[in-house]
C-alpha cells in the first residue's frame, strides 16, 4: 500500500478527523471504520486506511502513480534492459551481417521469454499494481499471435508487415509467464474494492493512448475481479501464464518464496512505518534478487537511498509523477 504523498517528497497526506490506531484495533472494527474511498485528481478512486491514517496512493491520482513508479520504471525498465542485454550479448557473438544480429537477438529474448519474470511486490493494498501488469501481459500475448499471423500473410500490404514487425518487437520483450508474489498484512475488504472503477478509466486512457491492442472494460473488470477474489497464500493462474500469489503477512516477518527480477515496494511511507523501510528489509529482499534486478519505489528519502546503496544497489532518482518531484529506481548487480 502507498500513502498518499504531498508535494513534498514521500510525506502522507493525513486526514484531521481520523484518530490513528493500533494494529489490535483491526479486529473489533468493521471494514468501514477501516478503509474509505477518497477521489484523486485522475479521477481514480484510492482508499484510506484509518489504522495509519494515510491513502494508498498519491492525491495526483492511483492510475497515474502506479503505472509511472511500478510499470514503466520497474517492469518495462526490467524487460528493456533485458532485450538491450539480448543485443549486446548477440553482437559479440555476430559475425555475420545486421539481419543476422536481429535474428540472433530475437532467439535470445524467445529463450528468456521461456524462463519467465518474477515480480515481487510489497505492500499489495488496491490491487493496481498486479492489474496493469496483467493488462500488459495480456496485450503482449495478444499481439504476438496476430503479429505472428499478419508476418505469414504473404498478402499484407508493405505497411501492415512493418507496422506487425514492430509490434511484435515490443511484445517480444514481455514474458510468455510472470510470476507476481505480492505482501500484504491488512486486506481491503469486497466492500471497498468493488467500488474501484478502474476498468473504466483504463479502458478510456488506453484508447487515448492508442495502445496496439485493446482490452475493453468488461475484460479488465473481469481480471480485477480475479485478482482480488484470488485466495490468499496461493498460487493462483490470473491469466494463462500469468501467476499470482498473494501472501497474507507481515513484510517484516515475511520469507521471500522465490527469486525476483522485479520488486514494486509499494509499503506505507516510511514517516509512518520507519521499520518497513530499515536496512534489514531491503537485505532480505537483496539476497533473492537476480542480477540486473529493478526495484522501483515512490520514496526518495536520503537514508532509503542510502541503505540501498549500501546493499551495492545502483540508485537512480527520477522526475516523480504529478506532484512527486522524485522517485527512486534501483538496479542490483
């Protein structure tokens, strides 16, 4: 879960009228003495949780935090880096001409398609995070069967084939599996997450965006839905070859289960809990990550990017998103 941030840094925007609580007071309190909605600037929905009196997401809007901090600085950066590794590893073995390179760089990305991506998140809270992954993954499978099949159509006029060329080059990058292993100690409730439209909103900013393939809103709202109904401490199979498994745990007593290309630690700021953000959280994660791992998060404070560095990651500050000035991205070697 990511509380919602004020223009300054990572601080969480805190509500007057809420009395924070402890943990023990979870169990004699209904859902809606619990967690609330709160609009966004986006138009998204985010929801507020009483215990640590702070919003899941950014004032600026959920949609738009999550697909810039945990999409495309985490999974795409990921999957990017991979396929420009794939290209330098071919040109050295390449002794050929260029179609050959590509040839050979395309071999290599069908290969690390076979072995998957695993994305370890924690703080799991709406449950945006494993939807727009899911929605990507699914525009990726969908685009590679009809590019596949536009490339064997000998009758495709010259701009069909490039233009399939192309889309097939950017579904390449995405696995044919992912594993998403996510944290959370305190799930919202039916109650709350069915009122988190954001299969509408998504359904109408990708059609803005022109994405190459469309999912419609009935299909988006159909994967929340399983997300969210998913059991928990499960693996469970959202979409074909797209694996969730949520953990209902603390992150401080939690075992990572697999090795990770991949975190979103998405947790409440660390203002509010200190102790999700030490030194020791982040070295546990470490020791499972693969090489050339992306962590992505929304907090950029000094002592966060120093245990990072610390751990040997490679700390990058980026622009943050709406009224975040930064964010932070970390790769591990």
């Amino acid at each position: 879960m990511n509380p919602t941030k004020s223009t300054c840094d990572d601080s969480r925007l805190q509500t007057d009228d809420v009395i924070r609580m402890q943990p023990d007071d979870v169990f004699r309190l209904q859902p809606d003495d619990i967690f609330r909605l709160q609009p966004c600037e986006d138009g998204s929905l985010t929801v507020h949780s009483a215990l640590h009196d702070q919003c899941f997401h950014s004032s600026a809007g959920a949609i738009l935090e999550s697909r810039y901090i945990y999409l495309e600085l985490g999974l795409k950066a990921y999957l990017s880096a991979r396929q420009n590794a794939a290209l330098q590893n071919a040109a050295r073995r390449e002794q050929a001409d260029e179609t050959d390179l590509n040839e050979q760089a395309g071999e290599t990305s069908r290969r690390e398609q076979a072995n998957g991506v695993s994305i370890l998140e924690i703080g799991f809270g709406s449950g945006i995070n494993a939807l727009l992954c899911a929605i990507e993954f699914e525009n990726a499978r969908r685009n590679r069967i009809c590019c596949n099949k536009a490339q064997t159509d000998l009758n495709n006029a010259t701009s069909n084939c490039e233009n399939a060329t192309s889309n097939l080059n950017n579904a390449l990058a995405f696995p044919e599996e992912i594993y998403f292993e996510s944290i959370e100690l305190y799930p919202i409730p039916e109650e709350i997450w069915s009122q988190l439209d954001y299969a509408s909103l998504l359904a109408a900013s990708d059609s803005e965006r022109d994405h190459r393939i469309n999912i419609d809103r009935n299909q988006i709202k159909a994967i929340f839905e399983k997300i969210h109904r998913a059991p928990w401490n499960q693996v469970c199979e959202i979409l074909p070859g797209f694996k969730l498994h949520k953990r209902h745990e603390d992150i401080l007593t939690f075992m990572p289960a697999a090795q990770y290309q991949v975190v979103f630690f998405d947790a409440f700021s660390p203002d509010c809990q200190p102790e999700l953000w030490s030194k020791e959280v982040f070295a546990k994660i470490k020791e499972k990550l693969l090489p050339g791992a992306v962590m992505s998060t929304y907090s950029s404070k000094g002592f966060v990017k120093q245990h990072l560095r610390d751990l040997g990651f490679e700390v990058c500050r980026k622009p943050g998103p709406g009224h975040k000035r930064h964010v932070l991205q970390a790769i591990s070697h």
